[in-house]
C-alpha cells in the first residue's frame, strides 16, 4: 500500500455488508479494495441466524450454505422459567458461524476480482471534494472516489454514527459449545429463545455440531448478579433449568465467550448532507436492528447489494441510496425496538406468552413484519 494511491471503491470492513458489496461492485467489473481489520476470520457476537431473506441474498452472491455446512432450523421454542411453547418457523433458516459465513464472503469477492487488505485498520476517514481521503496511519493515505463504509460496530474517526436515542445499556455475549449427542439431537432444528430477568438468550445449532449460545443483557442486571460471565450464567440457568439441562456437560469452545458492550439498538442513521459524496453506510453503521428477532445478517447483506446496486446505476449518489435503506428497514427496526423492551421485563415476557398460548400464529405474523420485505428485494435480486 502506497501513500496517496488513488482507488475507485475501498470498502472499509469485510463482514457481511462490506464482502457482499464488494463482490457485487468486483463482479460488475469496477475496481474495488477491501480492508479488512481483521488478519483472518474470526468469531462475532451473533446469533447466526439466517432467514429466509438472508439465504436468498446468500444465494444471489453465490454462497452455498449446504456446502459449508450450515444447519437447518425450522422451529421456534420461547422458553421463559420452567415453561416452553413452540411454534413452527415461517420458513426453513439455517444456522452458520460468522467466521465461516465472513471467509466465504470474502473470499467470493477475492475470486470476482475484489483485493482484500487484511489485518490493517483504518484510522480515519475525511472529504477533500471530490474525493475521500483514508487515512492508514503508518501505511499511509488513500484516495478514493467512494468509500463503502461497513465497519460494523467499530466506528472510525471523522464519520462516527450519531447513535444518539438508541438503547446503549445492553452487553452481548457469544460462546459455542459442543453439546453432549443427546442434547444436540433435543436441540437441533429450533431456535430456543429464552427469557431471563434482564435480557434474553438464542442457543441454536450451527455447522457441524456446534451449538452457539449468545445472549444480551442490561447493564444493570449484570452487575447485579456479580459482573462475570459464571455469575451470569448461574443466574440464568437458575431461573431457566431448561437452558441448564442443555448445557450440562457440554464443551465450551472458546477460553472465555465474546462480549460487546453499549450496543445501540435501535440506531437508525439520518441522511446527513454535511457528509461527502460517494459514502455509502452499511450494515450497522445504517442501522442496528434487536437481536431478537434474527434479522441482524439480513439487514446487512440487504444494505450491502443494495448499496452496490445503487452505486452500479446512479454512481457516488450515497443520498439516494441512503434514504432507500432508511424506507427499507425504519419499520422493522422500530418494531424490533418495541419487542426488545417487552422481552426485558417480566410484565412483558408474560405478556408475549399468554399471546402464543392464545394465539399461537402470532409469532409467524411478527416475524414477517420485523424482515426485509419482499418488495424491496425484488429491486436488488432482479435484475432490470
């Protein structure tokens, strides 16, 4: 990497959004440059939870997730203390690590004739009218005409989200286990969802036979209990003995699980024109959708090939990409927002219980209103 190159696309970040770009941008035939801060894939805190929304923009870039192993879940279970009500998911979504999912993505964007910077890390961004100025510390500066910027939840100097309004209390957590072959089988095809004082918990199967157990938390609770993942996780499995028959005897994974702390839930960005022409946000730093309704990855590979196919028809037009992704995912976010209180408190988890029990559908209703919908990916999987 040379100071000053001049670069057409440097997308910054190679997740979900960032790769899906990038290989779209790479295959249409325009020069692209991936940095990546990451040396090589590695695990996220994330429900690796695919919808069906998800798969098809999977598909549509060429990812076969039979290939890389991705389980199959067809079922709900919401589990709340010593009661659980299962329902039958919408349709079939499958299950996959990010560390697996982000390699294939990048490595498909690598193979339509993406390059892929790794392990260096962007320290910030400024606009020089027309162009956009990177900023790489002792590897120097690009210049760019347009900046894809997909940084997830790390933000980078001089185009930091303004995620004022969104819910920031919350801790995530991430562990995979390997489940015992008796609870793996008990487990695998649904998604169980549980309920806890506090927060929630998504402990499903992914490839092979990893179970990935990741959960959030608010800040209050979690120091309540003693401010550590054991202390944590007694008190969950005290109030919901189910998670803690699925656990027992399994093998953590990982040293210690994965954490993120103040996620902004519910962050939506707002068209800026102070921002230069030719950034397109993505993934989250557009818009962070509760983690409680699986449709976190969707979001991201959404914005991703929209923001590319935008960029394909109207060029450094960031604007009008902006407000498309804003109509796109505003309602799905605001409702999640809405489920994301309720699931926190005990009033509302009983709520949302006794509404299964009486109306058991209600579940496939919600799902559907809280996804991308079809109308909007109709514009970016079918081709004019």
């Amino acid at each position: 990497m040379s100071g000053g190159s001049q670069e057409e696309v440097v997308v910054v970040g190679g997740g979900l959004a960032g790769a899906s770009a990038a290989s779209i941008l790479a295959g249409a035939g325009r020069s692209v440059l991936v940095i990546e801060r990451d040396a090589e894939a590695r695990h996220k805190v994330c429900g690796e939870f695919l919808s069906i929304e998800a798969q098809a923009y999977l598909a549509h870039l060429g990812i076969d997730l039979d290939a890389l192993g991705a389980c199959r879940i067809s079922r709900l279970r919401l589990v709340r203390k010593r009661t659980l009500i299962e329902v039958g998911l919408p349709f079939v979504a499958r299950g996959l690590s990010r560390k697996v999912l982000d390699e294939a993505l990048l490595q498909q964007a690598e193979a339509h004739g993406a390059r892929i910077f790794r392990g260096q890390v962007v320290r910030s961004i400024s606009a020089d009218h027309p162009e956009i100025h990177i900023d790489m510390g002792p590897d120097g500066v690009l210049v760019a005409d347009s900046v894809f910027l997909a940084s997830g939840k790390h933000d980078v100097r001089g185009v930091k989200r303004a995620s004022s309004g969104a819910m920031n209390d919350l801790i995530g957590f991430k562990l995979h286990y390997r489940l015992t072959p008796n609870e793996q089988r008990n487990l695998g095809g649904a998604v169980e969802v549980v309920l806890f004082g506090g927060g929630y918990a998504g402990l499903q199967m992914v490839e092979r036979d990893i179970a990935n157990l990741c959960l959030v938390v608010s800040r209050h609770r979690f120091e309540q209990v003693g401010k550590s993942w054991g202390d944590l996780l007694n008190f969950i499995t005290d109030e919901c003995p189910h998670l803690g028959e699925r656990l027992q005897n399994a093998e953590p994974l990982f040293e210690r699980p994965l954490s993120i702390f103040q996620i902004p839930y519910g962050f939506l960005h707002a068209p800026d024109r102070c921002e230069p022409l030719g950034l397109f946000r993505l993934g989250d730093q557009i818009g962070v959708i509760p983690s409680f309704t699986g449709e976190g990855m969707s979001i991201a590979l959404h914005s991703g090939c929209l923001a590319a196919s935008v960029y394909l028809d109207q060029g450094r037009a960031a604007a009008i990409y902006h407000h498309r992704i804003r109509s796109d995912i505003r309602h799905s976010i605001r409702l999640a927002s809405v489920l994301n209180q309720a699931v926190r408190h005990a009033a509302g988890q009983q709520a949302i219980f006794q509404l299964l029990r009486l109306w058991p559908a209600a579940m496939g209703h919600v799902t559907t209103l809280t996804r991308v919908q079809e109308a909007s990916m109709h514009k970016v999987l079918v081709a004019p």
